[in-house]
C-alpha cells in the first residue's frame, strides 16, 4: 500500500478503560485520505477518549492507532507537524495572549501561516491583544481553529469544534472553513453533535454508541441505506420481506419501522405482500439516522 | 532544545507578576528602617538580614509552589493536551517547565537578595558567617528538593486515585529503608562515610525526580491519572534500584571480618585468650568495627554500637565483657550488655542505662558488677537478678579520675582524682579514697592521699593491701610511692628519681624502668629494700607489658626503626627472650590503664597480641616463645 493509498488515521481494535468503565470497547475506524470524516455519537460515548488516543495523547488500554500511516504513540512528536488539533475543551493556557500563542505556535511549527492566522482571526473578528482565558466560548473555539490551520496540515482533528459557537459562527465553520480544507484535499476528521451542518460537508460518517462503533461508511451509501416505512401490517411482515430494522414502532393500525437495508425490490415485495394493504417509504436525514441508530431503545 | 526553550520562554512570561511580587518585596527591608523602634538597630544589619530572610522565604515558598503546579496544574485542569497536540516531545515540556522554574527562582531570589546585600557586603557577612557561595549552594539545593518533591507530591495528590495509598506506603518504606542504610555506618561511627553516603542517595533521589517528570509526560502525557501510574513506577523503580545499591553497599560496608580492619587497636585483659579488635575498617574511609577475637583460636564475634574499650570492661577471669551500646551515634546514654567470650556467643542487655563515660568493673567471682556513671554515682548490680543493690553518690567535685574494684563480693573501693579548690597550689590533687559496703548500704571514706600533678597513677595488689601511686610531672620523670590501698598512708618513698615507669608486683616488690643516655634498665625494689637491675639497652621507649610466672617481666621496647618484645629475668638480672619486630598490640601492665587498678601475674598460657612492621598479628606465648600467625591486616 503505497503513501497515497494508507488511510489518513486507522484505528483497530481500540480499547479504552477508566478503572472497570469501559469508554472506548474495541473500536475499529479508517479515515481515507482527503476525506471529511465524521464521528457521531451521545455524550460518553466514547468520542473524545477514541480521539485523544488516536492523536497520541492518552494510551489506549489495547488496539492500536495509525495516522498518516505512523503509530500515532510512538510517532506522535513527529506526526504533530502534519497535524492540526482543536480540542473538545478549551487547553491553551488562559494567561496567554492570543498573539502569544501565535509567536508560540510559529516556534513549534515549520509550515507555519502567520498571515493565514491573521486572517483567520479577521474573519472571526477576533482582535490578538485579549488573553485567551478571557474569550468567550465560541471564541476559543475560533482561535484553536485558527492556530490548528495556520499551520497547514495535512489532517485536521476537530473534536465538537461547534461547541459554544453560535449559528452563524457554526454555518461559516462547516460551509467555508471544513469545506475549504476538504477542497483543498485536507483530511478532517471531527466528532460533533451538530448533525445538520455535518451532513453537507461529510464524506463519511461513524457513529459511537456505548463506546462501540456501530456504523462508518460513506454518508451516502449511509443514507441510501436507511429509510422509514409505513405500512398497515403487523411487524413480521418486514422479516418475510428479510429487512433489518433499527427501529420499530406501531403507527396507528400499522407499523413505523427505520430498516438499514432499504432497496426498492424489497420494499415492493413487502408491499405486494397480502397482509399489507398500503405502504409507504420516505427518505431520513442523517439526524434521524443517527437517533434511529444512537438514540434510546435502539438495537445498535 | 528548541522546543523546550520555547516552552521556558512562555512560562517565564507567565511570571511575570512573580517577579514584580519579588521587587516589591525587595524595597520592603529599605523600609523597615525607617520604621520607630527598628531604627535603634544598624540599618545595614537590618537591611541585609530581612533581604535574606525574605530572599530565601519567597524563593522556598516559591519553589514548593512551582513544584506543585508546573505540571500538576495543567494536568488537573485538562490542559496538557495543549503541549501534547503539537510537535513537542515530553521530555522538552518537562525540560522546558522545569528550567523556566529555576530560572523563575533564580531571578526571584536575585531580585530580593541583590539590592540588601549590595546594601552591606561586610554586615552580611558578619551576620550570617557563611560563604556566598555556600549560602548559594545550600539554598539552590534546597529550593530544587521543594520544587521537585513539590512536583512530586502534585502529580500524586492531584490525580485522586487510590494509588495514593501505595505511594504513601511506599514513602514509608522508602524512609526507613534510607535510615537502614545509613544508620548502621552510624552505628560503626563512619560519620564521613555516613555523610557521603546520604549525599550520594540524597543526589540520586534528586536526580531520579529530576528525570521522573519526562518520564511521566512520555508515559502519561495528557492523562492526569496515567501520568501518576507512570510517575510512580518510574519513582519507585528507580528508588528501589538506587536502595538496593545503597543496601548492598552498606552491606559490603558492614560486613567486616578481623582481616578488614586497618591497623586495628587490641584491648587485651589479663587473663583469658579473649580481646578486643577494633579500628578502622579498610576501604571504608572512617568506619569502624570492633571484635571479640579469641587469640587461641581465631574466633570472632562482632560487637556493634561500640566504638572501643573505652566503653567496655572484662571480667577478672577474662570470660566475660560488658560494654555499653549506644542507641544512635549522638546519645549520651545507652543499655549496659553482658556477653560471655565465647564464639557464637550473643550479648545480653542488662537493662542497666549508662550515661556515656561510665567506667565499670567485675567482683573476682563474676557475679556482680560495679560502675560509676559520668554524674560519679556508683552503682554495683546483681548480674544473675539484673537488679540494683547499692547506689551511691561519691561526693567529690570536679573528679578526673576514678579506679574502682571488689575488695571482696560485698565492698567496693574507689579512687577519686580531685583537684584541691581550697589549696593555694593550683597543681595540688588528692585522691580521695572510698569504700562502699553492700551489707550495710554505707559509703565510707577511708582514707586520703596527697598528690602533686594531675598525671596520677595507681596500682593495687591483687590481695587489696598495697597500692603503687605514680605521679608523673611534665619532664616525664615519675615518682613512685607504695602506701596503704585503703587508708593512702605512706608506706615506702620513691625508689628512684630517673624512673620513667614503674609496677607493683605480686610479691610486693616494686618494678621500674629507668633511662640514663638513653640506656635503660629494669629494677626491682624488694619490700626488704633490696635492689635487682636488668640491663635493657638503648631503646627510644620502653614500658611493662605483663607480669609473668617465675620472676619474669614482659617490656615493650622501640628501638631505632622497630618494636621489639623483651621477656626479663629480674631475679637474675639477664633478658631470656628478645622477640625483634614485635609489638605489644594492647595497652599495657602500668598504672594508668583500666576501671580496676589491680595487677596479676598472667597465667603460663597467656598470650599475648602483638603485631609486626608487616601488620600482621600474632599470639605470642612470651615464656616459649611460640609465636601463632592469626590475622594479616
């Protein structure tokens, strides 16, 4: 497998515990090149335990992680060149001024960006002098993301990079700043619970529940593959028809199912079936996707 | 190294309030002396001496404070992973923090302490009499252990986790095993050994937390409980690594056999074949060891707390010693123990508290021992019972010497060495003669006798009724006189005034070594006043060494390079044995050594430690001659 073709972060077999809590429970994940990948999940599900030890920073308890195609562990130092990182929680010292921590990244990073940084900050509306402990929320954010680009890497790690920020700053981060970088065929891969904005950038999705990756292929085929029907039969008439569900529920008379395996040959065999008498299919946005498959009383 | 001075430069940057704190400070001791009341005292002396206090106070204060949040404040507050997601290795964070926080104590000490002693160099000096350098030294060496056992104690505390319990545990063990190590060169007073020994361990525990930081951030990076994990395996690993060396080298220290020791010192009684072998040991710069050693067999039994005989007594028959063991090397008091000289043989307490300087001695039949503390109470106990029965206060000031010994099992007699306060004659002492009787628990005073120098000596008979005094004045002419053992009359005057040294015999007679132009002979005084010399020859220093079956005396002579050993015939005026590079390794038969100031003719299989030029030390039987090689030094 040549450079082009390694997967810019594969995780396998990766497992992470707190004590006997299990965060991360044999999580297997790849992040082709130039994708932008998108890990979806609840709060504790694993997420951020999964990213912090693919970028090196914690250990896993088993499994490993590659990025660029190096052992993330060993080569973290090394790798962190190529790699820029927002973290789900604000880490930059607080007593640090914004151009602070500019001078500081330029020492660190041999591809830095100064003017790309200051104009970052300019579309933020961001000014340097302000410590960095006394930005808001959503200003953090904007200035980790700032640092993490100027430095032009070849991935970008987000972790709930819209955490905090507010609708227009959430739209201008997916539609300009993530659309950006994939075009200019930067690696992203971010977890977020902003389900709607990721779906029109992401390439690929995964979805975390129960510290267990339980879906991750490509947002489309992700899509093609589920859909909710109707229809005025009992249940089983989906298993005569051999569909998966991830979802089942009555609905009036009838039965409102999320099934995982849609394909319209199926579905027209269910509705010519004889104890159906009318159904219906309609399409799922990723959000109701992700409930469907993340969501309570769900099979995962 | 460039990462981590970039790492330095951003938290020297953060401190900057800490060096404004540090100036302001520094104005605080130009002010005091302005203040009513401290304006009574030299300004520069209080000018420099706050600067100091206040110099070494903010820098200690500092450096714990540094210790506990250059890392532990990052990790408790989720930030490391700011370091963590950039291209820094571990080791330049921790190098980085670490420098920026000495640097930090450096310039915040510099700050306070320039300006006050630039403000009076000389008052400074006066007031502290320590050198800049090593006020320097001490305090950097100090600050360093804060910040880092601060940056220990953080990183534990910090992460919540029940580990805690084992690091504390482990402290403990740490702790003691520290005082296992070093103490028992304390117990062989290798007080340098010991000094060097804590430094090295004091440095290699420095050092591994010097290291443990990268370590931790290598293992544990941004995790705060992985980090502890990994810092207290690095910790205590290498704690146990750098233990386990300094155990086995106190234990190589420890282990010393007779043959370890250099140029040892023999303490010999006169009778037995038992004696003690005691110096310093080889290689191991001031640490001594002290044996029991069997001259007929080459039998040792190692005896620790004590440093010589100077803190021991034998037995009349020379079967048993007690000696007084010191808890730690600074008491000034410690238990009395018995031990029977015999190999395999152990030491039993007698539960008696010493005070250090005590003296001690057997009764003939080894069933009770006396002994006078350093405040000159005596006190005579029951060895079978352990029990006290009789304490006595003896009532003299200013005592400097004191014999003691059983006239029978039930009365004890003492010689007490005072100076005259009363006397014009600054140089006029008497010695003060006591008997205590155990039947009735009365102290007596039985008698006085009036001396000229403080270089007093005496001897008794062995049957109590005859003492010979000596008095040696500053030319190291002696002058002799036999009186009564118990009342101090005199009974017979100097016998001669050339005599250097001199010794009662069993019969009464009285022996002496006399120098003219450097030729010595021996005399003996008969009780009848008559006179038998033995020419000795030309020897530098002679002095008696044992008296022996048949009218024989043993003499120590050193002629121009070497000892020899002399076995005279005093009846008949002829040396019958010159033993050539010998000498007498204990002290000898003279007046002036021992708690128990009786003399007795040595039995005929008596023999005697000596060692040659070579160090090699041997049992000599001085009437056959035969000559036993036990120990090469």
């Amino acid at each position: 497998m040549n450079q082009a073709e390694t997967p810019a972060i594969r995780i396998a077999g990766m497992t992470v515990r707190y004590g006997r809590r299990v965060a991360v429970d044999a999580a297997s994940l790849e992040v082709p090149r130039g994708s932008v990948h998108a890990l979806l999940g609840r709060n504790g599900a694993g997420k951020s335990s999964l990213v912090r030890c693919a970028l090196g920073q914690q250990r896993a308890s088993s499994g490993s992680a590659e990025i660029l195609g190096q052992d993330s562990w060993k080569h973290r130092t090394h790798l962190m060149e190529r790699i820029g990182v927002v973290a789900e929680e604000a880490d930059a010292p607080p007593e640090m001024r914004v151009q602070q921590l500019a001078d500081f990244n330029a020492r660190l990073y041999s591809r830095w960006d100064g003017k790309a940084f200051d104009a970052r900050l300019d579309r933020f509306g961001i000014s340097k002098q302000p410590r960095y402990g006394d930005l808001s929320k959503g200003q953090k954010k904007q200035v980790s993301l700032a640092l993490a680009l100027a430095a032009s890497p070849d991935l970008i790690v987000l972790d709930d990079p819209t955490l905090g920020l507010d609708v227009v700053a959430r739209k201008s981060l997916f539609e300009e700043v993530i659309a950006d970088l994939a075009d200019r065929g930067t690696t992203v891969f971010l977890t977020t619970h902003d389900l709607a904005g990721v779906e029109a950038i992401a390439d690929r999705v995964a979805i975390m529940n129960g510290g267990r990756i339980v879906l991750d292929e490509e947002l489309e085929t992700l899509k093609a593959r589920f859909r909710r029907i109707r229809f005025s039969a009992q249940p089983l008439a989906l298993e005569a028809a051999s569909f998966r569900t991830a979802l089942v529920r009555s609905w009036g008379a009838g039965t409102e199912a999320i099934v995982s395996n849609y394909d319209d040959l199926t579905f027209e065999r269910l509705r010519s079936s004889a104890t159906v008498q009318s159904a219906d299919v309609s399409a799922m946005s990723l959000e109701e996707i992700f409930i469907a498959v993340a969501g309570e009383g769900t099979k995962s | 190294m460039t990462h981590a001075l970039a790492i330095a430069r951003r938290d020297l940057a953060e401190r900057t309030s800490v060096f404004i704190a540090a100036a302001v400070l520094a104005v605080v001791p130009f002010i005091l002396t302005l203040v009513p009341g401290i304006t009574s005292f030299s300004r520069t002396d209080v000018i420099t001496t706050m600067g100091t206090l206040l110099a070494v106070g903010f820098t200690l204060g500092l450096a714990l404070v540094l210790g506990v949040t250059m890392i532990g404040r990052d990790l408790s507050e989720k930030r490391m992973s700011f370091y963590f997601s950039k291209p820094i290795s571990a080791s330049a964070i921790w190098f980085g923090k670490l420098a920026a926080a000495i640097l930090s104590l450096a310039i915040s000490f510099a700050v306070l302490f320039v300006p006050s002693y630039l403000a009076g160099s000389t008052s400074w000096q006066k007031s502290w009499n320590v050198e800049l350098p090593i006020a320097f030294a001490l305090v950097g060496t100090v600050a360093l252990a804060l910040l880092l056992f601060g940056h220990l104690f953080g990183t534990m505390f910090r992460s919540k986790s029940p580990l805690i319990a084992l690091d504390v545990a482990l402290m403990v063990v740490t702790g003691l095993a520290l005082i296992g190590i070093v103490r028992p060169l304390l117990e062989g007073f290798g007080l340098e050994l010991a000094g060097r020994v804590t430094f090295a361990l004091g440095a290699a525990i420095l050092l591994i937390l010097l290291v443990c930081g990268a370590w931790q951030l290598s293992k544990g990076r941004a995790d705060r409980k992985q980090n502890h994990v990994a810092l207290s395996r690095f910790v205590w690993i290498s704690m146990a690594v750098v233990l386990a060396i300094g155990g086995a080298f106190t234990a190589w220290v420890v282990m010393v056999s007779p043959g370890d020791l250099e140029s040892p010192s023999v303490s010999q009684p006169e009778q037995g074949t038992w004696s003690f072998l005691y110096g310093k040991a080889k290689n191991r710069m001031d640490y001594n060891a002290l044996f029991a050693y069997d001259l007929a067999t080459g039998d040792s039994v190692r005896i620790n707390g004590i440093r010589s005989w100077w803190s021991s007594g034998f037995s009349r028959d020379g079967k048993h010693v007690v000696y007084l063991k010191l808890p730690n090397f600074r008491a000034s008091e410690g238990d009395l123990y018995l031990m029977p000289l015999r190999a395999g043989a152990k030491a039993e307490p007698l539960h008696i508290n010493v005070t250090r300087g005590g003296v001690y001695t057997f009764s003939d039949d080894g069933t009770r021992i006396a002994l006078i503390d350093s405040e000159g109470i005596l006190s005579v106990h029951d060895l079978a019972s352990k029990k006290a029965l009789v304490s006595a206060k003896i009532p003299v000031k200013g005592a400097n010497r004191r014999r003691f010994f059983f006239v029978s099992p039930d009365v004890v007699r003492v010689y007490v060495q005072t100076p005259q306060y009363g006397s014009l004659k600054l140089a006029e002492f008497s010695v003060e003669i006591y008997e205590v009787d155990l039947r009735t628990r009365a102290l007596t005073h039985t008698g006085t006798y009036r001396c000229t120098t403080k270089n007093f000596g005496i001897t008794v008979s062995a049957d109590g009724t005859r003492a010979l005094t000596v008095e040696r004045d500053d030319t190291g002419i002696s002058r002799a006189n036999v009186i009564d053992a118990r009342t101090g009359q005199l009974i017979a005057p100097a016998p001669a005034a050339t005599m250097v040294h001199s010794a009662l015999l069993a019969n009464g007679s009285v022996a002496t070594l006399d120098q003219t132009s450097g030729d010595w002979t021996l005399t003996v005084h008969g009780a009848d006043g008559s006179e038998h010399k033995t020419p000795i020859g030309k020897m530098e220093r002679v002095y008696f060494v044992r008296q022996l079956e048949g009218d024989r005396l043993v003499i120590a002579g050193k002629g121009a390079k070497t000892w020899s050993m002399i076995v005279a015939d005093y009846a008949h005026g002829s040396i019958v044995r010159r033993e050539e590079d010998a000498h007498a390794s204990s002290f000898g038969y003279e007046e002036w050594y021992g708690s128990d100031p009786r003399r007795s003719v040595a039995a005929a299989d008596q023999p005697i430690a000596m060692t040659d030029s070579a160090k090699t030390l041997y049992a000599w039987q001085p009437l056959s001659g035969a000559k036993k090689k036990l120990v090469q030094f």
